[in-house]
C-alpha cells in the first residue's frame, strides 16, 4: 500500500506465491539480524553509494530481503512477535508507534468495488426473499420459480433495467416500478450471490449494488464492516498462523478500511478489493481462524492524535522497516521479521534483459546504486540505480528497477560475486 489515502502499490501476497502483513519500548534499540546464506548475516550500515559492479558472464547477481515496500507492519514479523509471546496489542504498537486503540460502533458499514465483476452489470443467483430496492426506499421482490435462473440489473439511460435469464440463456425484462436511483440485491438471509463474468459465483454479506460510472457501472458490496474483515482477514495471512498475529492482522484491516473510507470521494465506493486497496474476497473465502480473530477484537481500530491511522502492512520488511509518511510509521530494526524463516532472496539478471528493458543504454556493462534511505541492510533500500552502458548512463529509482524484474522488494544490493 502506498503512504497516501489512497494507495496505488500492491500489498505483497503470501504462502506459496511470497508471505502475504508494545513491546512497549523494551526493544528501541534493537538490531535486526536476517540470514541471507547459512554462513552469512545482513548488517545496518549508512547509506552510501556503492561500487560500480560489472557484469560477470553477461549477468548481474541481485540479494535482497524482505517482500513489499515495507512500511508499517511486517506479517511475517506478526507471526514472529506472536511466536515470542507477544498480544495483538503489543504487536501494533510495536509496528505504529505512538498509537493508540479506539473502537467503531458495531453498525459502521463499508462499500467496497467488486472489481471482478466487470462487464457493467449485477448477475445474482435467485433466492428466496431476493428484492431489489432504489434509493428513494421502494422495493421489488422478484418472483420465484425454476424458469428464472438468474437475475440481472443493467443500465437502461439514466436508469436501470432488471431482467432474468431463461434456462435458453435469453434475457426478459421484468417491470419494476423503482426509480432511477442506485439499484441493489437484498435478501433475508443478507448474503447475496454474485455471478461472476467467467460465471463462478461469489457470495457476499449484505447488500450488492449497481452503481452508475459513465456510460457503465461498477458493482459494489456495502456490509458491515466486522463482515468485510472476515473476508480480508485470510486473503491477507494465513490464519493457521499463531492467533495473535492473525489478530493484528485483522485490526490492522479493520483501521486501514476506515482510514479509506475517511478519504473517500464520489466514486460511489470506499475501498477496492484487490492489492491497491486490500484484498477482499467475500463470505466464502472466510475461515473459523479469520473469524475468531475479528470476534477477538470486535471493532477495534489504530489511532493517532484521534484520528484513525493509516495502518500499512507488507508481507516483510528484510529486518528494519521504512520510514514512512506519517510519524507512527517509523523505520526501525525488527528483531521478529526473520524469525520464522529467512526473509533473503537472490535473483539473477542478464545484462541482455536490462539492456532490453533500457535500450538506449546500449550493452549494458555495469550496475551501480548510488543513492539509498539509510534503513536497513547494505543501507538500506535502493533510492536511484545507474545503468551503464556502451552508449550512454540511465539513472531509475530503485523501485522502477525492482518492479521491472519483479524483485520482492528495493531493499537490495548488486552482488560483486555472481555465484
């Protein structure tokens, strides 16, 4: 997530495609140690400039650690403390120093964009009791029967069209008498089952709505908003993990939500569900671990000075979190985020694929970091990056070096050792 109200970098995901996010001040000056090899350990040393570093066999070693941009809490750092014995509790304050906890009332909601489901229509399945309703109040029950198999809301002009599909596949509009405003599914149960465009079906809590944007329309889930944690909770960590882990995870979610909303402009939504926002998954992904821990801290929120926090997480920081835009995202070391297992990677580039990636450099022949933030191993995480080549220098920040050959995270080093 990025340091603005509204973030634009992904979350980091976990397990198997790469780990998914007081101690009072007991541990403020700690040093975080992370292995990189069986016999070799990252140090915190001062920013600087590194050496130019050739290309060894027409390819480029890259060692680096930790996976995301690494402000706020580090998850596997989470499942780390909660391992050393650390609360819920404790594990946040270390992570947003200076915070508190509040809480939200149990009716607070939340209108999150399905994204999936992109085709500028709403497919439910029917079910007894399903309604749609509008915005001035009115209400429509749709009917029931083995001929409707599927309903619709569609944009008609200014308005909306409801339609069902027949077991032939066509579409028969059904007169309503609603209003141009919003249209959303409802049903007594309050889980509506939305049907995907590659036709899988995703139930969600709540209401599920059709909201104009153009020409088109985006769908959008408004839930309660201890629901629409349950369903972030174990899109974002494993909820086997140790359970006060999970539990700052899910508080973390919750504030992050919040935080969102606060910013929220016109877009008829509060927040995404996918890694620009958070990912959110809905009912059927929830799991008894997510659960127990959103029960566990039913409503509870980081603040900062009263205001609710931004509360970034990443999968891991590679032992010393970032600084970030706020003053409780502070960078520091992190003695718990190697714990579980060693958050180091390697990669290795070709001197060709970069010179691909930049070809106005020509060949490409060396790599030299000239610029980091100080905070962490080798210095901490790559500011600017040289690419020099037979035909001229390319400067890129570290980021965009990172992101072009999907490198976990920028707190890297070019190795002067390929092997």
């Amino acid at each position: 997530m990025s340091g603005s109200p509204t973030p634009a970098v992904a979350i980091a995901p976990y397990a198997s495609t790469g780990p998914a996010r007081m101690i009072k001040r007991l541990l403020g000056a700690a040093t975080a140690l992370i292995m990189i090899t069986a016999s070799a350990v990252l140090t915190i040393i001062p920013a600087h400039a590194d050496p130019a570093i050739s290309a060894r066999s027409g390819s480029f070693t890259i060692r680096g650690a930790g996976w995301g941009h690494g402000w706020g809490m580090s998850q596997y750092g989470a499942y780390g403390a909660a391992r050393k014995g650390l609360s819920w509790k404790q594990i946040l304050a270390f992570y947003y120093r200076g915070t508190g906890l509040s809480k939200m009332a149990s009716e607070t909601k939340i209108k999150v964009w399905i994204s999936s489901d992109n085709d500028n229509s709403l497919r439910v399945l029917p079910t007894s009791g399903l309604a749609v309703s509008d915005t001035a109040g009115h209400r429509y029950t749709v009917p029931t029967g083995a001929k409707y198999t599927s309903w619709r809301i569609s944009r008609s002009g200014a308005g909306y069209r409801l339609s069902y599909r027949t077991s032939s596949g066509a579409y028969v509009t059904k007169s309503t008498g609603l209003t141009t405003g919003t249209w959303s599914f409802s049903t007594r149960s309050k889980i509506v089952k939305v049907i995907l465009p590659n036709g899988s079906v995703r139930p969600y809590r709540g209401t599920v709505a059709l909201i104009k944007r153009g020409a088109g329309a985006r769908t959008v889930n408004k839930v309660l908003l201890e629901d629409y944690v349950k369903g972030v909770v174990p899109a974002e960590m494993p909820t086997s993990w140790a359970a006060d882990a999970v539990r700052a995870q899910a508080v973390a979610a919750r504030s992050y939500a919040v935080r969102l909303q606060k910013f929220a402009g016109n877009s008829g939504y509060d927040i995404c569900d996918t890694t620009a926002c958070q990912v959110y998954r809905g009912m059927a992904f929830e799991t008894s671990g997510g659960n127990a821990a959103v029960r566990a801290t039913t409503g509870a929120i980081v603040t900062y000075r009263g205001a609710v926090a931004l509360t970034q997480f990443a999968s891991s920081n590679g032992g010393h979190s970032a600084r970030g835009d706020y003053p409780y995202l502070a960078a520091q070391p992190d003695p718990y985020d190697g714990l579980i297992k060693s958050q180091a990677w390697i990669r290795t580039l070709s001197a060709s694929s970069i010179s691909q990636a930049w070809p106005s450099v020509g060949t490409v022949r060396r790599l030299q970091i000239t610029s980091r933030d100080g905070a962490g191993a080798w210095g901490g995480r790559v500011k600017a990056i040289k690419i020099i080549g037979t035909a001229r220098t390319a400067t890129v920040s570290g980021t965009t070096f990172q992101r072009m050959f999907g490198m976990r995270s920028s707190l890297y080093t070019v190795a002067e050792d390929p092997t």
